[in-house]
C-alpha cells in the first residue's frame, strides 16, 4: 500500500429532484443529501491509461492528411490533456498480409525465406501503415508513454493454414504439425524486430502481444490460439525479448480474447503453466461479453477493445442510452475501473473513414474532403484520461444516490473525483477533506452541450469545496496537491 495514512474527504451531496422519486419534486424542492467519504487510505489498482487503436490503416487519415493545420487538430484532440482525450496508451496492428490492399496491414516478413531456421528476409517500410509517425507525434510531442503493439497473425508461412487470414495456428505449439517445422522462434523473432524497428524510430513498445481473439477466426487477418498454445509461444517469447535486452522496457500481453470468458480460461490455463509472470498485463476485449468482477490474476488487467459496432454514427452525449452515446462510455469505464479492477481502458479506432457508417470510431474523418466529426465518446473519455494519468492509484470512495464516483491519487499529488449523475436531474455536492485544506479546485462538465468545459467550483476559507454535478454529465473535480500542501 502506497499511502500509509488515511486520509478521509467528506463530500456532502444535495439531490434535486432525482430521476425516479415518486413525486416530481417542486422548484427549490426540500434536498435530499449524502456524504461521498474519500478514503486515501484505502487502495486498489494502479490505472495504466486510457486509449485507442489505430489498426488497419486507420493511422493514415492522420498521417496522409494533406491540410496541415487538421491534421494538428486531429492528433490534439487524440491526445492534447487541455483540448482533447489526453489518450495515454496506442493500441497498433503489427502487419501479417503480403501486400496493403482494402485496409490489410502489410507485413514486413512478407517472404517466406525457405524455413524457420533459414535468415528470415525483413523490408521494413518506414510507415507500418501511418502508425509509426502517429506514435511518434504522441510520444515526441504529447509525451506518451505506453505503445501496444499487436499482432492478429503471424505472417502465413509460419502458420498451420499457410495464410494470415481465416485462423490458423502458429506452427511449433501444442497440438500442431507443420511439413515446414517449428516456426516459434521466428515468430518471437520476427516480433522482437519490431520492437526494434520501433525503437531505431524512437518509440519504445512497451507492450506486445502475439494474438487477436484468438477464438475468432476472421476473413481478415486472424491466428487461433487456446491457452495452453499461448502459454507455449510465451515460453520462446520471453527469452528472446530477454536475449534482445527488451524485457525491462517491453513486456509481452495476452490474449485480447473476443470475450472476457474465454479470456478467463486462457488465463487460467497461462497460470497453470506457470507464465503467468511472464506476462506484464492480461487483455480481453467485450464483444462477447465483458467482466463481471475482477479477474483472477495478479497482473494488470486491460480491456483493449471495444466499441459500438452497430449503431449508425452518432455524437450525441445522451440520446436514449445507447451504445453509441457519449454518456454510456463514461459509465463503461466507470463499470470496467471501479466494479472490476481494469487499470487499462481502450476503445476500438480512434479515426475511421465514414464507410461504414457506425460508431466503431471516436472521430470520422472523411479524406475525400478533409474534413472530420468529433463524436461525444470522445468527451467521455476525456473525462478520464485527462485527469486519471497514468499511475494513479485508485482510492475508496462511497457515494449517495444521484451520483456515481470514483477517485484516484495520481503521481503528482493531484485528487481527481469523477462524478457521473445517474438520473437528469442536476446534483449539488459539496467535498470536504478531512486532515487537509485545499486551497484550489477545478471542474470541467461534460454533456449535451459541452466537451470537457471549465466550470464553476469553488472552495471555502475553511477548504469546503462547492460544485454541481448537471443531469446526465460526468464532471471532473480536481483537487491540485490533493489540498494536503495547505496543511503541509
Ligand atoms: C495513405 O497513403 C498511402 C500511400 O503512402 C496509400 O497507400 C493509402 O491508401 C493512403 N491512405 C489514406 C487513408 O489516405
Ligand atoms: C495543447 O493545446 C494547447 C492549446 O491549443 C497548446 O497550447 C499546447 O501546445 C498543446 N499541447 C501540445 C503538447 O501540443
Ligand atoms: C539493457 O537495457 C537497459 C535499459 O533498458 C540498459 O540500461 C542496459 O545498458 C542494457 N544492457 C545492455 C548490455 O545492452
Ligand atoms: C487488481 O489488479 C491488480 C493488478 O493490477 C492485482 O494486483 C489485484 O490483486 C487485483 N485485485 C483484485 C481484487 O483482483
Ligand atoms: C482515402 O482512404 C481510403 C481508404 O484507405 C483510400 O483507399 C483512399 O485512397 C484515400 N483517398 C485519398 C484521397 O487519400
Ligand atoms: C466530460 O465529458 C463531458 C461531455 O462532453 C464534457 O462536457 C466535460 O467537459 C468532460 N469533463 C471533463 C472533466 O473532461
């Protein structure tokens, strides 16, 4: 536990005219009112960020944007903390097709060399298909630190199917048989040459991972995988990251299962093959079905992907509560952080063209035009991400009707106390730390009408800090030197 002390802030909230009281309560309704208690004392995970994924090509609306000035404004509002998400993590395709057609992320192995012992023959592009120079923006210029590199497949000669698409397995693991041998080593090879390649480009990986739902095969790029397979590929993984020197600054992931339940069992079976500490974070997508509790493992445990793939494209804030409003991602993320230990917390792309026409993005870019929309989700993540930064400590809270928080400590001492009302009703809240007396507050609101907006909050003489929460937003409070440097 990092916090020894326990530090108690009360926060005292008045409830107008909560959604679902019998009556409809009169203007200057009698209030009803609760106490958050802020417990600094108690601890539970570390957050690793928040993010986006630029896949498939979807970089290179960023990267090809001829108009200069909008392709600033796109990687601002990706990852600028005062005018856009402040994202903290890129989740990146590693390539396994033979060529860039449709939306296909080329491989840089794209021959095979004759044999998993024989030099493999690499030709490294430059571009990754745009994700290089957008990881490079973020971490040069927005100062991000956490690269996830992916790979849906291994190139298809290393492959029990001979191609990268429609499944298949690597050759060498568990329940396999390959005329052409065993393709582990090159495969764990092949990845740790991309941290390279990376690293010569001045991005450092700090996660990588080998499988993309793994029990999904796919038209597209896809490679199946069953715990136990994992947990063989990870045994020659390790070493070579270790040969390479890597594994201090790069730590390998598993298994971005399509579903939490499978990633359960894959886990599992990691553990039972004693990798488990091999691994430097466990990763589920929700597509068929998210958590329901935190997952067995000690490692960090990130949700690298989801998003809404039906709706028709939307920016609303709140709409009626669909999948697609900005509103439900902030309750998301509430749901994965506080009910189910997450400390990472990705959406599927950052940009997309508008074809097809859904909610699978934050922002749609259209590069026949050059020009973009922002969708609220975007907001609702900037929420978060802007506030809770990477290493933050989430802290115990409790909190009233009309009200749902969570709070974290960052690293620089900082308190940020996300409040998301629950009904459409406005709630006042009043914060009061105990043991400390904040002289400065900020809060920004994020609705309907407004993105991440500054907007009023004030503290008292005696430290009370005085705000509202408005129905249907998520309002940040945060509280710089979490208010012990005025008692210090
Ligand atoms: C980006 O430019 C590359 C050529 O460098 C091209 O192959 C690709 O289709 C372009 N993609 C977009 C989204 O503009
Ligand atoms: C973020 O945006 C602000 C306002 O436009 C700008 O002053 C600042 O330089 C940007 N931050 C970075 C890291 O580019
Ligand atoms: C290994 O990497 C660490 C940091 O990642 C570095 O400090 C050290 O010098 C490297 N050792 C060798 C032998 O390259
Ligand atoms: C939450 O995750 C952390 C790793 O981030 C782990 O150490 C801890 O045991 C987990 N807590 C629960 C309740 O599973
Ligand atoms: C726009 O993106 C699509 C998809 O990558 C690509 O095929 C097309 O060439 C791009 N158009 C322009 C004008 O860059
Ligand atoms: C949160 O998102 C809402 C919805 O757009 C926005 O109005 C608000 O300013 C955001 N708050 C923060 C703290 O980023």
């Amino acid at each position: 536990m990092r916090f020894a002390e326990a530090i108690l802030i009360t926060v005292a909230v008045a409830v107008r005219g909560v959604v679902g009281s019998p009556e409809p309560a009169p203007i200057l309704a009698e209030r009803q009112s609760g106490a958050i208690t802020i417990d600094l004392g108690k601890t539970y995970q570390t957050i690793d960020g928040f993010g986006v994924s630029f896949a498939f090509q979807r970089a290179n609306l960023i990267t090809n944007m001829s108009d200069k000035k909008k392709q600033r404004e796109l990687l601002d509002l990706l990852f600028n903390t005062t005018t856009g998400a402040g994202f903290t993590i890129i989740r990146n395709g590693i390539g396994s097709t033979p060529n860039s057609n449709s939306d296909y992320m080329n491989t840089f192995a794209p021959k095979n060399p004759g044999g998993p012992k024989a030099t493999p023959q690499y030709e490294w592009d430059g571009k990754d298909s745009g994700q290089l120079w957008v990881s490079q923006e973020a971490v040069k210029t927005y100062g991000v630190k956490t690269i996830y590199a992916d790979a849906w497949s291994a190139p298809g000669y290393m492959k029990t199917n001979g191609k990268d698409t429609n499944g298949g397995s690597i050759c060498g693991v568990t329940g396999t048989s390959c005329s052409s041998g065993d393709w582990r080593q090159a495969y764990a090879d092949y990845l740790t040459a991309y941290v390279k390649f990376y690293a010569e480009a001045g991005v450092t990986v700090t996660h990588l991972g080998f499988l993309n739902e793994p029990e999904f095969t796919a038209s597209y790029a896809s490679m199946n995988s069953n715990g136990n397979q994992a947990a063989d590929f990870i045994k020659v993984l390790y070493p070579t990251l270790e040969a390479a020197n890597l594994t201090q600054r790069t730590g390998i992931v598993c298994c971005d299962s399509e579903g939490w339940g499978n990633q359960v069992s894959m886990t599992n079976a990691i553990k039972s093959a004693g990798v488990e500490n091999r691994l430097k974070a466990v990763t589920s997508h929700t597509y068929t079905g998210g958590p329901s509790g935190a997952m067995n493992t000690r490692v960090p445990v990130w949700l690298t992907e989801q998003c809404d793939l039906n709706g028709q494209w939307s920016t609303s804030f709140y709409a009626s509560g669909g999948a697609g409003d900005g509103l439900t991602w902030a309750n998301n993320i509430y749901s994965a952080v506080v009910n189910n230990n997450i400390s990472g917390y990705l959406y599927w792309e950052g940009v997309q063209w508008p074809n097809p026409n859904t909610n699978e993005k934050l922002i749609r870019v259209d590069n026949k035009t050059n020009t973009y929309e922002v969708s609220k989700r975007l907001w609702a993540f900037a929420n978060w991400s802007r506030y809770v930064r990477p290493g933050a400590l989430r802290i115990g809270t409790t909190a009233p009707s009309g009200v749902r928080t969570a709070a974290f400590k960052n690293i620089d001492g900082s308190i940020a106390v996300i409040a998301i009302s629950t009904g459409s009703s406005a709630v006042t809240v009043s914060i009061k730390i105990s043991g400390a007396t904040p002289t400065a507050v900020e809060a920004y609101v994020s609705d309907n009408t407004h993105n991440c907006d500054k907007t009023a909050a004030s503290v008292a003489t005696d430290g009370t800090i005085s705000g509202s929460v408005p129905g249907r937003s998520i309002t940040t409070f945060v509280i710089p030197g979490g208010g012990t440097a005025a008692a210090a």
